[in-house]
C-alpha cells in the first residue's frame, strides 16, 4: 500500500511538474500588421498641414508601408523568442513588393505600472537577414530579460540599420484555438 501511495505521489508531482514547464510562454502572437508610417494628418487640403507619425511606445516607424502575410511568435519567461514572419515587403514606393535588402530584429515591449513608461527587450541588434521572399525566423534570448508578468505587451518587428519598426505582432489570447493548434 505505501509503495502504491509513493508512486501515486510521485506521478501526480511528475504531472504537475510537467504541466509547469511546458506552460513557461511570457508572450504569444499571431498574426501581424504591417507599419504605415503616418497615422493621421491635419489640414483642410489634399496635402496635409502636419502629420503624426505612427510611434509605438517610443519607437519610430519606417519612412515607408511595409506589409507581412503572417507572422507567430512566442516568448519565454526565460527570455528565449521564436518569430516565423512570411512575406514581410515593402508596400509602397520604387522598391514595392522586394525586402530593400534588410535585416530585422525583435523588440517586445512591456508596459510598466507607471502610465507611459515601457520596458523593451530584444533579440540581437544585427537582426536576421530577410529572405527575398521577405521570409524570416528569429530565434534568440533576449536582452535584458523581459519583465514578468509582461503587461499588455507588444512585440514589434524593427530595421537593425535604423531601428525602426516594420511589423507588429497582434497577441494571441488563451481562448484563441484554431486548426494548427489542435494538430
């Protein structure tokens, strides 16, 4: 009888053990949104007087439309990021629908309890070369270590020559459940 209690005992802590780990997920995306430089204008006229840029959290958009077809990701408590983005291009200008030749790194943003005041952290500032087809993974530990919890977090995907942001991750809820996820 105690051996059977023991190894009860013991399969429900592996259980539970095995549960916490493999839940360790900070932050998921799913989905992105391409930048469009400016977010609003003022004037009367066809061209505007002023225009706001689109800032997100304190970082600067790209000086011209980029799109993405898809983009996931995941973050750890640990830090560690897993982004697959397909088809991050230009949407606009000469270059429209090639990769201008860039190199893109991950930036997740942490709202801090103070209003307005955010914590970043990301992967290697280098980045990862985009593919021509504007295709890219990004698997890295990033730096500092995120906040935890990580309140209302964004994950932005940024230039590493400029550092401005290309893409943005859309978060992904627990209730969202879709064909992939039950595969």
């Amino acid at each position: 009888m105690k051996k059977l209690l023991a190894a009860s005992a013991l399969l429900i802590a592996g259980v539970l053990a095995s549960s916490v780990v493999a839940d360790d997920s900070l932050a998921r995306f799913k989905g992105g949104i391409g930048v469009l430089p400016v977010s609003s204008g003022v004037g009367t006229g066809a061209t505007a007087e002023v225009v706001n840029r689109n800032i997100v959290r304190g970082v600067q958009p790209a000086g011209q439309i980029w799109v993405i077809r898809r983009l996931e990701a995941e973050v750890s408590i640990s830090g560690q990021i897993l982004v697959e983005g397909k088809g991050l291009l230009l949407g606009g200008g000469n270059n429209i629908g090639f990769t201008g030749g860039q190199s893109v790194f991950a930036t997740l943003i942490c709202a801090a309890e103070e209003p307005n005041s955010f914590t970043q952290s990301s992967s290697n500032l280098a980045g990862v070369p985009l593919e021509a087809d504007g295709d890219f993974t990004i698997d890295d530990l990033l730096a500092p270590a995120p906040a935890f919890p990580c309140n209302n977090p964004v994950l932005l995907i940024r230039s590493a020559a400029s550092t401005s942001w290309f893409a943005a991750g859309i978060p992904k809820s627990e209730d969202d459940v879709d064909a992939d996820d039950e595969q």
